[in-house]
C-alpha cells in the first residue's frame, strides 16, 4: 500500500458514553489512494468517518494524518490540515445558490477561492450551468457534485465521503461515480462509505470490509470483487 496518509488505529467510540459502535476499528489510507469501505447496515462505516473528520469523541484509538497524530484535533483544525468530508446529507446550503455554496466551501482560503471556482466550473460543466441556481433547485446528483465541490475548495489531501449515490437513480449513481474516478485519478486520497459496493470497488484501488465495529477484511478492491464469500455476504451474490 506504501507509506500510509491516513493511519487511524484502535478506535473505539460512538456517540455517547454508553454507545460504543467502533470496536477497535482501523483504517489506513496511503496518498492518493481510493479506498472503498463497505459492510452491513450498522456496522460503523458512517461513524468511522465521523471519528476520523473530528464530529465525535473517541473513548480510545489514534489518527494520525501524515504521521502526525490529530486525535485531539477538533474538526477545524483537521480541515486545515487537508481532511475534507462530505456527509450524506444536509451536505449543501438548500437556499443559497451553486456559487455561494462553493464560496462557503472556501471559507477557510477566501483569497484563493474564486480560482478554485473557476477551475470546479471546467472540472464540473453542470456547476457552471447551475451556477445561479439555488442548491435545492437541484437534483439529487447535482446535489452531490455540490458536495464534493464545496470539499474539494479546500484542496484536501483526504475527502470522505459518506453514502455518496444514497437516494440516487442508478443513471445518476454512475455519474457521480464517474465524477469521484476523476477526482481520485487526480491524486485525491478518498475513503469512501458506500452501500452500492459492486460499484465502489469498481473503482476502488482496495476495499475494507468493516463488521460489528471492527474492520474485519482489506484488500485490493479487484480481489475483494471476484471473492465468492464477500460477493455472497456484502455483493448480492
């Protein structure tokens, strides 16, 4: 995997003193790395990047960003330090337009926002065509590049992404998939939680297989894609 950008160890939290949903929980994440997280419904997947993003209180465990430890960190400071996450939902600001969100997604470096809008908009076309639009006026795969848009103004070396194509039609779904290979194809480190996992190992470079807490299989997404027993249990066959 090579030297690690992400290194979070022996996680252990939840969202409350008595609610432990990691176990003990590890991931690492090597630059520019795509690392597809994926498991049952209540296995930790959306509370690990949560833990690693800074928005909850971890009992135990460390992360370290680059080999520096940032346990203690609170979210803004791991923004500063290039973590980026993106939450399933209530990831825009309904009703304020494309651009605006994207300022607000750049508030961190004000002074370099407007290039980076500029370059979302030839990354993105249907930002620049929306770009006046209120954010609720869009669909829910607009809705998403948004998303990963605002993130991406603070040029992260880590975006999470949590559940990206939730909600979405498969057509939409395989846009933004297409949408997040780009991304990762230019050297953006992601880790990503997602349901569809058939589509996220497609274009995963490893896979983590995370059950009860723990991470309990990582490999290379290819592997973990042909394996008859992960097909059987987390694929659909």
């Amino acid at each position: 995997m090579g030297v690690a950008l992400l290194a979070a160890r022996g996680l252990v939290g939840g969202y409350g003193a008595a609610e432990e949903i990691l176990k003990g929980c590890e991931l690492a994440v090597a630059p520019g790395e795509l690392v597809a997280i994926i498991g049952p419904n209540g296995a930790g997947k959306s509370t690990l990047l949560k833990a690693i993003a800074g928005l909850l209180r971890l009992n135990a465990g460390t992360i370290l960003l680059d080999g520096t430890e940032i346990t203690a960190l609170p979210a803004r400071a791991r923004a500063r330090a290039g973590i980026a996450f993106v939450p399933q939902e209530a990831n825009v600001f309904p009703t304020m337009n494309v651009r605006e969100n994207l300022e607000m997604g750049g508030f961190l470096e004000p002074r370099a926002a407007r290039g980076r809008i500029e370059a979302l908009y030839a990354r993105f076309p249907v930002l620049a065509e929306k770009r006046r639009a209120a954010a609720r006026t869009l669909s829910g795969g607009q809705r998403q590049v948004l998303a990963m848009g605002m993130a991406l103004m603070v040029k992260p070396r880590l975006l999470l992404l949590d559940e990206p194509s939730a909600g979405l039609s498969p057509k939409a779904a395989e846009g933004l998939f297409d949408a997040i290979a780009a991304i990762h194809a230019e050297g953006t480190a992601i880790a990503m939680v997602e349901q569809n996992a058939s589509e996220a190992l497609a274009i995963a470079d490893r896979g983590v297989v995370l059950v009860n807490g723990a991470s309990v299989h990582s490999g290379p997404a290819r592997a973990l894609a042909a394996d008859p027993e992960m097909r059987r249990l987390f694929l659909g066959g």
